[in-house]
C-alpha cells in the first residue's frame, strides 16, 4: 500500500505508480484539490496505459503481455464536491463492454468504437467523495479485447460547460455550386483522436465523439477550448476538404469547407442493400431519424432497410427530415434465422411477411419465395458465424468448386462479397466464394453492403454496390430499371474503391459478350483523391489471369481515376466470365477509417480498400448463351467414365475452374480421389489440370477435418 500521504492540499501532482494486486491491475494515487483551484482541469495520469480483457492477444500490433488486466485509479479529493464535474478519458480499440466506475458506482460504458476518441463523463456530485476515490475502468465480453485507456482529466466543471466553451459554425458547401450539401464532419485533436462535442442528435444532425453528420450542410458544435482538424466529406464519390482550427474560450468560430464529387459514377446508383436502425433492430445506435441524416450524408442514393424480421418504409421519415431528394428507398426485411441471414426486397412496409423459423434452407427459402414478385435473395455475410452457424463453414460448403455438402441448394440471387460491418480478414475470400458459385452454375449477383447498426462507428454505405441506371434525380431513381440491371448483373461493388471492366467498349458487368467479339479489355480504377489503390487483378472463371500494379505517381489520370488501361485478352477456348478486383491500401485517417475485421482469422491486420466488378460473360463458343464451367465437365466426366487418363487429357484444353469442376463430379459419382488410379495420371497432368485438382482435394480435406472437428 501507499506510503505517501496524498492529502496535502493542493499537491494534485503528487502521483505514485503502485501495483497493488495479484492480477495486475494499475493504481495512481493523486491527490486532488477538488474545488476552487485555478485551474480547471487535474491531469489524473498522463499515459495511455494498454490493457487487456481475456486470455488471448486480439491483435499481434499489440504487445504479447499487457500492462494490466484494467485500469485503476485512486485519488484524493481535498473536500467534498458539490456540483457536477466532468471526467475526459482516451481510448482506442474498444471493441467489448468496458465498464466505467467511480467509487463502485456506474459511470457509463465507453462508446463500442476502435477509433481513437477521446470523451468526456458527467460525475455527479453524490459519486465523489472527500478522501480517496476510486476510478475503474474494466471490460467483460464474449472474446478478449485489448485496448489502449489513459490521459485521464478531472475538470471542475460540469459537462455541458466543457463542451460548450468555444463554438464552431461549420458550412459545407458543394464546390461546383456554392450550394449547401449534406455532408460528415470529422473532429480530431492534435493527436487525430475524435474529440466529443457539444453537439446533440437532433433534426438534422447526427451525432457521436467527433463526428458530426449533416443533412443541409449546416452543424453549429460547441466544443472545448483547444486546437483541432476538422474535415468534412460526404462518402466516396466526394473529395474530402481539410481545415486547423484554434478555438479560444468564449469565441464562435465561422468554418466554411468546400467539397466536391470526384469519381465519376453517372449512370450507376449507390445503393447500400444492408441499412439497419436501433429504432427496429434494437441493437446498434442509429435511431430511424439519424439513420436519414447519414444516408444523405454518406451519398447513399438506394438504401435498402433490412432492419431483423420487419419491413421498413424510410420514405416517410425521409419526407420529415427532408432529405427525400437524396435517396430513393426501399423496403426489405433480414429475414434472421437460426441458418443465415437473408435480405429480402422489394417487400411491403410492416411486420414481418416472411417466417424466419424454419429449420433448414429448403423450409427457409420456401417461407421467402424467392422469384415471387420479383423478389430478390441476399445471402449475407457467409463467412461470419450468428447463432453458432457459419453458411459457408468448410463442413458444409466446398467453397472452390460451390459444392454443399448438406444437400440445401442455395436459392439467394445476390452474395454478400463485402460487408463493410463484418468484414473479413482475407478480404478476397467471399470475392472468391462467390466465382466458385458461378462456376458451378448459379446466377448469383455479387453485392457491397455496410450492414451499418450505427451511425459513426460502422457507418452506412461504407461497402456499396453501383448498380447502372439512371441516376440524375437521386430521389426519383426508376425502380424498374434498377430492378432489372441488379437481376442482370449490371453492378459494380465498392468498398474505399472502384473499378470498371469494358470488353470492346460496349459490354460490361452483367452482359454477355457475343462470339467473335474482339476482346479489347478497357480496365478502369476509380476512387476519390484520399483513396488509393495498388493493384488491379483480372479473373477469368475467378482464376488470376492478368495481374497490373498501379502507382498513382506515374498515372496522369484525371481526379477520381486511377488508373485506365486497354489490352487485347487471348481469346479463351471455352465460355469464361471475367472480372476485375482492385485493392488498395485502406484508410487511417478519422474521416473514412476502414474497420478492423468482425470475426477475424489473424491476429495480423493490414487495413484494406476493395472494388469488384460483377462479371462479364464471354460467348466463344457461339451457342449465344453463357456456357459454365460445370457444364463443360459434365460433358467430360461423362464422357471419360471415371478414367482418370482421359479425363485429364479431354480436360486439356479446359481451364482450372473446368477441372475443379471435373474433380467435384468424379467425387460425386463416387470415384476415389485419393488413389493411384488418379495420383499417378495427375502428377503428368498440365498445369491447369493439376491446380484445379490439387485446390479441389485441398478444399475437400479442409472439409472434412471441420466435419470430424464438430
Ligand atoms: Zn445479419
Ligand atoms: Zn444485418
């Protein structure tokens, strides 16, 4: 125990470190003169301390060993208080619930985010006491959290005076009108953490620790005295404008920013096909009305309100808001099972149409009726696991060859490839499920979603689908034209980037390229200036073909273009599709931070940006349709009988999918993949044929070790 005696007055410096428990926990004593001092804040510790929740490392950017398993703070308070104080804490990586406790008694939690933020906490007068009081922050939670918690203040004062002792009066405008546009405002101070404001939700403002989110373009936000970068934005398509700002107590301060849309996306909508609110999911902290202000804000031009086992109509709440002209809604349903989650649109506005009780996917799909009335079927986050079931778990799913292995056919016509919410830490990984699926026949549309709860945290249109249609008055988009270009396949997903595959400067994602078409591939890069991308990768049966770095230095491309580049493709033997994905690095910045993932694999995480086209189909052999590469191998296995030799030789001049195809059949007609009768044919096998076998029986064995693994 401490020695020293805190309670000389005024000595609120007199700090001393002291471990005082077995499990490590962290103590400062500080004597504090409570009331009447000069100044008004007391540094209570000055350092970010990390700490851990659970057993496990969470990120390897981490030390293996944490200072503390929470942080505890003692300090003296010369007299009793007897008006509210504020307290002003630091945190980043909060991903659990960390608890915030003076004297036993509950402050609050601290905001779920893992942004850098620093917030500031009502004390009321009854929770301090004169002597020594205790600080507590501790977390609890399904799975181990390391975070970073420190810079703890003390101030005098109550909240609302803390944060309203300067003012800034922000104006966004658009720079190509002077007009007013709705927009986000990102408030950081000098060490880029987000900072809590004065501010409130309330009409047209959504609100959390430094961000504020407008839907006219206007914001007035109090805030503490002290030095801070304001940005303001509004999603991807727009550049992102930048000022420093000193304000000193007492002052209002005028900020106009400028901003102006950057990627050239005429003739596509932004649609978000994942929309939630706590209003009807219960869950998040995005109210209906907030939901309406980021929507206009993050330029969202079709949201798609997928609130659990309800079907919500945004179109009122929008007209209230008056936002209306910014987007054009519609409603949908995530139809939650204990099985998945599906999103389902276009539904009527009410409670839930659709029964999410079934107890398999036939029983399922049956209740959702995919097809009826043009619906649409969205099979999301396919990798995550929600009520101990995973859709695309290796048990159950040959994700290279689309193969189930529990007999439920998959009736969704959208996938899921990026859920900004829920991303994953293979980025590619559902970009590559999604080829196995066309391979193995099925029309099946990939999708970006946000599956945004929220409002700052994982916000709403963060991934995105573009999909082609006429999109000059946002708030009159024509809904059947969308309708029909999404079912067709005309769609471009973004997630911090976008890319673009023209074959002969006619065909693009969702059509089919006739025979004898010249292949003269245009292959396009988008994003706004504060993005960047890296790379460029072009899939022909989802199998690498052409692979292009891109360096911005030495690209002359216009803003919002990064890169623009013409080749002629070999013409294939056979029908392929083909898309392009392009990947970036992600953002660090506080203005359009990318998530660390949801469920992660690794402990490593290197942030990163994403863009996919939908695919391209290619008609080489002239039949006028789209040929799959199942199709082809139905042909050759049942043409070669389980003869592995003439398998191999007609599989030839096939490519890899073909032969992934090839190996998934012969094991479907019980043919013995593991014997010599196939080992020894194989290893004199070209290339593509080996690939596709060995990725076949790589995939096969993963799934059965998860099988004997349940
Ligand atoms: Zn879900
Ligand atoms: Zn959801």
């Amino acid at each position: 125990m401490p020695t020293t005696s805190p309670f000389t007055k005024r000595t609120w410096q007199n700090r001393v470190f002291v471990d005082l428990s077995p499990v490590a926990s962290i103590v400062f004593l500080v004597a504090v003169s409570a009331i009447g001092a000069a100044a008004d804040e007391r540094v209570l510790d000055a350092r970010m301390h990390h700490i851990r929740f659970g057993e496990t490392r969470e990120w390897s950017e981490f030390s293996p060993q944490a200072e503390a398993d929470e942080l505890a703070l003692e300090f003296a308070a010369d007299t009793a208080v007897a008006t509210e104080t504020t307290l002003r804490i630091r945190h980043r990586d909060v991903k659990q619930t960390w608890q915030l406790e003076l004297n036993g008694k509950s402050l609050g939690r601290l905001p779920v985010d893992e942004n850098l933020m620093v917030t500031y906490w009502a004390v009321p007068p009854s929770l301090i006491r004169a002597g020594v009081n205790r600080l507590r922050i501790h977390g609890s939670g399904k799975s181990s959290d390391d975070v970073l918690l420190g810079d703890v203040c003390w101030d005098d004062r109550p909240r609302a005076v803390v944060l309203s002792e300067a003012k800034l009066e922000v104006r966004v405008v658009d720079a190509d009108n002077s007009h007013l546009t709705p927009a986000r405002i990102t408030i950081v101070d000098s060490s880029g953490a987000l900072v809590s404001t004065g501010a409130t939700s309330a009409g047209k403002l959504a609100v959390r620790p430094g961000i504020v989110f407008t839907a006219d373009g206007t914001a007035t936000i109090p805030l503490p005295s002290g030095r801070y970068r304001v940005y303001a934005g509004r999603g991807f398509e727009y550049s992102v404008a930048e000022a420093a700002v000193e304000l000193r107590p007492g002052e209002s301060n005028p900020l106009q920013l400028a901003i102006r849309r950057e990627v050239p996306t005429a003739g596509y909508a932004a649609c978000d096909t994942h929309c939630h609110t706590f209003t009807f999911s219960r869950h998040g902290d995005a109210t209906i009305e907030e939901r309406m202000v980021t929507l206009a804000a993050e330029g969202v031009e079709i949201p798609i309100a997928t609130d659990h086992n309800v079907q919500v109509d945004y179109a009122e709440p929008a007209k209230r808001l008056g936002v209306d002209r910014y987007f054009t809604p519609i409603t949908g349903n995530e139809v939650t099972t204990k099985f998945g989650h599906f999103n389902v649109f276009p539904l009527e506005p009410g409670p839930s149409s659709i029964d999410p009780t079934g107890a398999d996917w036939p029983t399922i799909f049956a209740a959702i009726r995919p097809g009826v009335a043009g619906r649409f079927v969205v099979l999301n986050h396919a990798r995550d696991i929600h009520s101990g079931y995973r859709p695309f778990d290796p048990s159950r799913h040959i994700g290279p060859a689309g193969e189930r292995l529990d007999g439920w056919n998959l009736e969704a016509n959208l996938i899921e490839v990026v859920n900004s919410g829920t991303t994953q830490s293979d980025g590619l990984q559902l970009f590559h499920d999604w080829f196995g699926l066309l391979n193995r026949g099925l029309r099946i549309v990939p999708v970006g979603t946000s599956d945004s709860h929220d409002v700052a945290r994982h916000f709403v249109g963060h991934a995105r689908t573009y999909v082609r249609c006429d999109d000059r008055d946002a708030g009159a988009i024509p809904l059947d034209e969308f309708y029909r270009n999404l079912a067709a396949g005309r769609v471009l997903v973004s997630y911090g980037l976008l890319a673009d595959l023209q074959i002969a400067d006619r065909y693009s994602a969702g059509d089919l390229v006739p025979a004898a078409t010249p292949l003269r591939v245009r292959l396009r890069v988008l994003g706004p200036h504060w993005a960047t991308a890296s790379k460029v990768t072009l899939y022909a049966d989802g199998v690498a073909i052409r692979e292009f770095k891109i360096d911005e230095r030495k690209t002359a491309a216009p803003t919002g273009v990064k890169w623009d580049h013409e080749f002629v493709l070999e013409r294939p033997r056979h029908d392929v599709f083909l898309s392009a994905i392009a990947v970036g690095a992600g953002v660090r910045k506080p203005y359009w931070p990318t998530p660390k993932p949801y469920q992660p694999t690794s402990p490593d995480w290197t942030p990163y940006s994403l863009a996919g086209t939908g695919a391209v189909m290619i008609d080489i052999d002239g039949d006028g349709r789209f040929t799959c590469a199942r199709e082809y191998a139905e042909r050759v296995v049942a043409k070669t009988k389980g003869d592995f030799s003439a398998l191999f030789t007609a599989l030839t001049n096939y490519d890899e999918a073909t032969a992934i195809q090839g190996a998934s059949l012969s094991a479907a007609a019980g043919h013995s993949l593991f014997g010599d009768e196939l080992r020894k044919p194989l290893s004199a096998a070209p290339t593509n044929v080996r690939r596709g076998f060995q990725r076949y029986l790589e995939a096969w064995r993963e799934s059965r070790t998860a099988q004997s693994s349940q």
